[in-house]
C-alpha cells in the first residue's frame, strides 16, 4: 500500500459508543487480516472513543481522525478539544470544516483557516471538507462556491500533507448522491486549483463524501481524480463499510 493508494473513511459523526466502536474494530480487523486491502482504511469516531481505539488499531493499518478540534492551542476553552490532546490520543488526522460544523454550528472560513494551521502545526493531516448546497448547484455555482471555500480555508496553508474532502451538502445523510459524472467533474476543477496553488498539488488526495454506498461505491471509485470516499450513514456497519473499502 502506497500514500497514491485510495483512502475509505468513515466519519461516525456522533454515533456509536465505546463498546460499539470496540465491537466495529474487531469486526473490521477480521475482515482486514483474511483479505488483502489495497485502500488505505481511516475512522473518525467520536473524540471518546479515540484513545481506546488508536490502542486496538495499533498494527492494523487502520488511521484514526478526530471530527473536529479547537484552533486555540489550550487554555481557557471550556467543552473544546485542541490538536496536542488529539495527538496524544492517536489521531493521525482531523476532519476540518465538514458541512455539520459550517452549516450546524456557523463555523465560517476564518475558524476553519485557524483550525487548518492548529492540526498541521502539530503534524496532523488536515481532511478538509468543501461542498456547495443544492441552491448554489441549481444556481450553476458550484464549482465556484467549493473554489472560493478552498482558497478562503488554504490562505495560510503552504506545507505539509492534506487530503479534500468534497461533499455536496445536499447529498450528505440524504441517499442522494452526486453522478460519477458530476463528481468527477468538481474533483477535476478542485485538482486544478490544487496544482495552481501548490507544487505539491498533485499529491493531495480528493475524496467524495455523500451518500455513498456499496452499490455506488464503484462507479464513484473508479473516476480518475475521485482518490478515495469519506462515508458517514454507510460507515456505522463494519459489514456495509467493508463492502466499499473492497469495492
Ligand atoms: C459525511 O457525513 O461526511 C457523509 C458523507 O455522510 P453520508 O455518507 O451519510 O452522506
């Protein structure tokens, strides 16, 4: 396995409590020691269950994401999460600006900026979600509002690694997904502005998040710049994520 190769992630949103995780873990692990995977496997459970898992992870290949941190690096932050803390407790990534966080919780691009620089200041890998509502689409504004998302979230970004996310909000939890076709056109426009704005543009993997499933799981995978999914309501059974980390 390659950094080129895929990567299948499976954000758990606030779903699933420790023991549920352990059991999803040792399902998963059984899966992955009888066959051999060519896609890179990452989770992003709640931030509960994190240490707990990165222990029972460990040797598997299986990376771990937290959903979310603070961009303060500690202090007086009642209820919130920094970077270090993440670290500590395994977390290799961290999912930036998922369109809960912007639409739910009003988080705009200047804390998302702030978050981008905290997780790759502490060496973890930003995943960061951009994804235009089912308006902007009808409006023909797409591709330009997931742009104008990347270069307001990357201003500061100039090293280190980082893997996109795009994410239509209105294929999100919905059963709606983007066509191969759509898909793959955005992931084309995200990868130009990628190499425009950096020389290592081509190395930075772009996933689809939206409704996918076993049976879209496929199709979507075998678009030329989609690098791999990020999957929320089809990530909570081991026996459905599987099936799409071997599709
Ligand atoms: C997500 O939350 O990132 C997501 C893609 O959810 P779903 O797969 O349920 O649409």
């Amino acid at each position: 396995m390659t950094r080129s190769s895929q990567i299948i992630a499976g954000n758990w949103k606030m779903n699933l409590t420790l023991s549920q995780g352990r059991e999803f873990v040792a399902t998963l692990k059984s899966y992955l020691e009888k066959g051999s995977v060519s896609r890179r496997v990452l989770l992003a459970p709640n931030f509960t269950l994190l240490a707990e898992l990165a222990g029972l992870c460990a040797g598997s290949g299986i990376m771990l994401a937290a959903q979310n941190c603070a961009p303060q690096e500690s202090g007086a932050f009642t209820g919130e999460t920094s970077v270090a803390m993440l670290k500590d407790a395994g977390a290799s990534h961290v999912l930036v600006g998922h369109s809960e966080r912007r639409q739910i919780f009003g988080e705009d691009d200047s804390l998302l900026c702030a978050k981008l620089g905290a997780v790759a200041r502490a060496g973890l890998v930003p995943i960061l979600c951009v994804g235009e509502t089912l308006e902007q689409r009808r409006e023909g504004r797409a591709l330009e509002i997931v742009i104008s998302q990347l270069q307001a979230d990357l201003v500061e970004f100039t090293e280190g690694e980082l893997i996109v996310a795009y994410e239509p909000v209105w294929a999100i939890g919905t059963g709606q997904t983007a066509t191969p076709a759509d898909a793959s056109d955005m992931h084309a426009g995200i990868r130009e502005f990628l190499l425009e704005r950096f020389a290592f543009g081509r190395e930075i993997p772009i996933l689809y998040g939206g409704s996918a499933k076993p049976d879209n799981a496929a199709e979507l995978l075998a678009q030329p710049e989609i690098n791999g999914l990020l999957v929320g309501g089809a990530s909570l059974r081991p026996e459905t994520f599987w099936q799409i980390i071997t599709a």
